[in-house]
C-alpha cells in the first residue's frame, strides 16, 4: 500500500540516536552510527521522531510500504521489557549500563601531579571563537568530552602541543561541522587528531570532522583514535 511514512537522510544523520529515544513505536535503530528505519510495519506515520532530529535528517514520505502493524509493535515492546527485567540496555548505546574492575593506583610522590596541557580557553567547540590567533600554525584535537574520563592519559599523549575542542554530538544537538569548516578554512592548520568513543552516538564528531576536512578545500593531515567505554585505544 502507499501511505505516509518517514524516511531518514543518512548523510545528514549525526548518530545521536535522538531519534531512537523519540520512536515510541521502536521503529528506529541504530546501525553503523546512523540512524535506520528497521521495519515499515512499526512506524504509524505520525512522526513523534521528527522534532527530535537536530540535523533535520528525518522527513515523511509517501511511497509503498507495509501498514503499520500494532500488535507487532506491542509484542516487539513486549520482547523489550523482558530484555530489561534483566540488566540489559535498549535505545542508544551510550546509555548502557557498565561496572568496571579497576585496581587501585598507587598514589603520586608528593609534588608528582601531572600538569594539565589544556593550552586554551574556551576549549568548547561552540564557544570557541573561529579566529582565535592560537589558530594559526596548530595541531587541532578535537575529542568527544567523554574520551578525557575514559582515557588516564590524555593530556600528556593527545593534548600536549594541540589545540583542543571537545563536543558532544548527542547532548549539544548542534551541528560541528559548519564550525569546524569555518576553523579550517580561515586559519594555517598543521594537522587534525579526532579523539572519539566506540558508541555509535560519537560517530557525529568524525562524521562533522571530516566534512569539515572536505568543505574547508585543504589538504590537512588528519587520524581518527577511537577509544573503548573501558579505556582502550581501539583503533588509531
């Protein structure tokens, strides 16, 4: 049949999974950081999703689909609920619950405090100004607020001898990358590190990075560190 059903712009979705929590029908997943419908027959057309998009990424359409199907959408909610009864995570990822072991460290000799290499303020990607004369000649790091919890050694590996901009794509719900063009485009930077977690909700900081790489029309050194909940580099 042909009726009234979203569709969702991958090139304009940011990962956030704001969009997974909005669905009260559980018609969208999240897969390789980008937001998908997974079944026609869970969406009712009515669009609980579409203010929750802060990229826009979510429209109707109309084209041929499968009806909407209540009492598959309740069983699936049904299958859900047993899931939590358990500790176990729906939605978004970045939400799930995690402990981890950690051994005590010993404790620093007296006067041994690491210093900080924060070598800017403001550090936000939404408060720094675009022609902040600290620009000029910089290695650019731009981490996910997470990664500086998750990773014990991130300002003496990442953060010395950079410039650092941190952002959250899931809770700023801004879009980074017309920001980080205009840094790009209107400064000399020497090289862009992006420090990011393995949530998919992350993959809006890469993704906003690398636009920002293509629009800016420079040839800019870049590389992508990707980090585990529990603090491992996973890829680099």
């Amino acid at each position: 049949m042909i009726r009234k059903i979203i569709h969702i712009d991958e090139e304009k979705c940011n990962g956030c999974g704001a969009c997974v929590t909005a669905c009260h029908e559980g018609a969208i997943g999240l897969v390789n950081g980008k937001a998908k419908l997974m079944r026609d027959d869970y969406c009712d057309g009515f669009g609980d999703c579409l203010p929750g998009c802060p990229t826009g990424a979510i429209t109707f359409e109309e084209r041929e689909a499968a009806a909407y199907d209540e009492q598959a959408v309740l069983e699936n909610k049904q299958k859900k609920a047993a899931a939590a009864a358990a500790p176990a995570h729906s939605g978004c990822p970045g939400h799930q619950m995690h402990q981890f072991d950690r051994k005590a460290a010993p404790a620093p000799a007296a006067g041994a405090a690491m210093p900080s290499q924060l070598g800017q303020w403001p550090c936000q990607i939404k408060l720094v100004p675009v022609n902040a004369p600290y620009f000029n000649g910089a290695k650019l790091l731009i981490a996910a607020d997470c990664t500086a919890y998750a990773y014990a050694n991130i300002h003496q590996e990442f953060m010395q001898g950079r410039i650092t901009l941190i952002g959250c794509p899931k809770l700023d719900a801004v879009e980074y990358s017309e920001k980080l063009t205009a840094i790009l485009s209107q400064n000399e930077i020497r090289s862009v590190t992006v420090l990011r977690m393995e949530v998919p909700c992350c993959g809006g900081l890469e993704q906003a990075a690398v636009t920002a790489l293509k629009n800016s029309g420079k040839f800019i050194p870049w590389q992508v560190v990707t980090f585990s909940i529990d603090g491992r580099i996973l890829d680099r």
